[in-house]
C-alpha cells in the first residue's frame, strides 16, 4: 500500500514564495569566482588520494570538477522542466495552489539553469584552458524523456536529493577547507530551492503510481534502472572530458599509469557525488520501498556495486 506524502501543494507554495533570490546576487559585478581557492569540497571530488599530481594541479582539477558540476546540472535541468511541465498536463489546472506550485518549481529550474550557465561563463573568463562538458546537452535530455514518465520522475528526485547532500553534508558545516565563497552560495542558493522540489516530486510521485496498473509500473521501474545505467555512463565520459582538460591546464603530459590513477580515483568520486548519494538518501530509499520493496532492494544493490 502507497503511503501518502506528509506535505500538500499549499505548504510546499508557502515555503517555496519565502525563497527568494537572484542569479546576480551570486554571480557577476563584484562577485567572481577565486581562482586561489577549490570551488568544491574534497568529499565530491576526491582529489586528495591521487598520488601523481602536487597541490597545485589538485586545485586545478577540483576547478575542473567544478566547471563539470555545473555543465552536469545544467544537463539535468533540461530535462526535468519538461518532465515536470508534462505532470502539470497531467493533472490539469483546477487546483489553483498545485498549479502555482509547480510553475513555481519549473521557474525556479529555469533560474537555475541561468545561474549555472553565468558561472561556467565567469569559470571560462578567468581559468586559462577550455573545459569541455558531455554532449550532446539538448539530445541527451530528449532521450531521457523517451523514458516513461514515472522514471524520469524517480530520476529528477534522485537527483534532489542529491543536491541536498551536496550542500548539507559537504559545505555548511565545512570550516576545515577555505572554499570559493561564490561556489559555495551556488551549491546554498540552490539547495534552498531544491528542498521544495524533493516535497513536489514525492507528491506527484505518490499522485501517479495508484493511476498505474502493476504492469505499468514494473516498465517504469525497468526504465528507471536503465536511466541510472544511462547517468553512469555521462558521469563516466566526463572522467575522460575532465581527464582532457586537466591535461591542457597542468601543461605537462601524464603517463598512461598517471591516466589510470586519476581515472580510478575520479570515477569513484563520480559515482559517489552523483549517484550513491541520491541512491542510498533515507528519504529516497523510503519513496523507492513505499513504490516496490523489490525496486528498493535492486537499488540498494545497484549502489553498492557502484560505490
Ligand atoms: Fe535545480
Ligand atoms: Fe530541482
């Protein structure tokens, strides 16, 4: 039996009309990123057990990592606008609090998608070689929609609460690393905003299963590994991407066993930011046995073998 979703569209529009900032009092004017500093904290990159490179090409390389941050967010972005404009379709526009809410949450993906694009172009202006991103964006996202519309959704929530591991677990509390103050509010800022999105997947989510026949819902739960399967595979060509680009900015070559040592360590560090932490977040491993048992048992161990 479905459990129901402790929160309602009026709560989550409550919350969501409290937060309230803009793309410029993050990025532009008097505030640009420091490039002295590591934008992102040790724990998402994992840059501190590679052996072959010195302090300086680590902080180049979480650079790096930081630029990929944003190209990946961007990436996902995309599609969940759609994804979640087709759920707005879906349930009609009657319920004046839900409709609001969710236009809402599709203007605020917007906003983001601006702000992560203003910081990778402040990233180009001040790092010194190009860092390239996994493409194509706009086809990647159009696939990702092919999927049925249940596993985009389980997708899109993972990928919440991905973001609110990212900053709570990784950066508030984090006085032992000097980080980039404009990345920091990047990964704040958006967490803010995330915090409702994860309240209005659930609750969609929870809307949409009991309309499903069983069938329906194991081609969705199917769909859904196969997105993650998908996911793993982007997050493994941006390794090679980012490989590239550390090359480029180090300006010395590295060997093949260099290569080896950065790729390991990096996809591992991947897996970890952008998969293992929305996998294996309670309140996602919660939806997921609330949905299936069977589908929560299967993630579990498909987080697992990628940890
Ligand atoms: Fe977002
Ligand atoms: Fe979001």
């Amino acid at each position: 039996m479905l459990m129901q979703s402790t929160y309602t569209y009026t709560s989550i529009l409550h919350d969501a009309i409290k937060v309230d900032w803009q793309v410029a009092d993050l990025i532009g004017g008097d505030k640009q990123l420091d490039f002295t500093k590591s934008f992102l904290p040790e724990a998402l990159v994992g840059s501190d057990a590679i052996e072959c490179l010195n302090a300086r090409e680590k902080l180049l390389l979480n650079q790096i990592r930081g630029k990929s941050y944003l190209h990946l967010f961007v990436l996902v972005e995309e599609f969940i606008i759609p994804m979640v404009w087709a759920q707005l379709q879906r349930k009609g526009y009657r319920d004046a609090d839900a409709l609001h809410a969710l236009l809402c949450f599709t203007e605020e993906e917007g906003k983001h998608i601006r702000l992560f694009q203003n910081f990778a172009a402040a990233f180009d202006r001040g790092f010194n070689t190009p860092c390239a991103g996994v493409e194509p964006r706009e086809e990647i996202a159009k696939q990702v929609l092919t999927y049925h519309p249940l596993s985009v959704l389980l997708l899109t929530l993972q990928f919440e609460w991905t973001t609110q591991s990212h900053y709570l677990e990784s950066v508030r509390d984090n006085h032992a690393e000097n980080l980039d103050r404009c990345f920091s509010n990047l990964l704040k800022y958006h967490w803010l905003e995330e915090a409702q999105h994860t309240k209005l997947d659930a609750l969609l989510l929870y809307e949409l299963v009991p309309t499903m026949p069983d069938r329906e819902i194991e081609i969705a739960i199917e769909d859904y590994l196969k997105l993650v399967t998908i996911l793993n595979e982007i997050l493994m060509a941006q390794v090679q991407l980012d490989l590239v680009s550390l090359q480029a900015a180090i300006s010395r070559p590295l060997t093949t066993a260099n290569l080896q040592e950065i790729q390991s360590h990096q996809s591992q560090a991947y897996r970890w930011a952008f998969l293992c932490t929305g996998l294996t977040h309670p309140n996602f491993v919660k939806i997921l046995n609330d949905i299936s048992p069977t589908l929560k048992t299967r993630v579990t161990a498909l987080a697992q073998s990628l940890s």
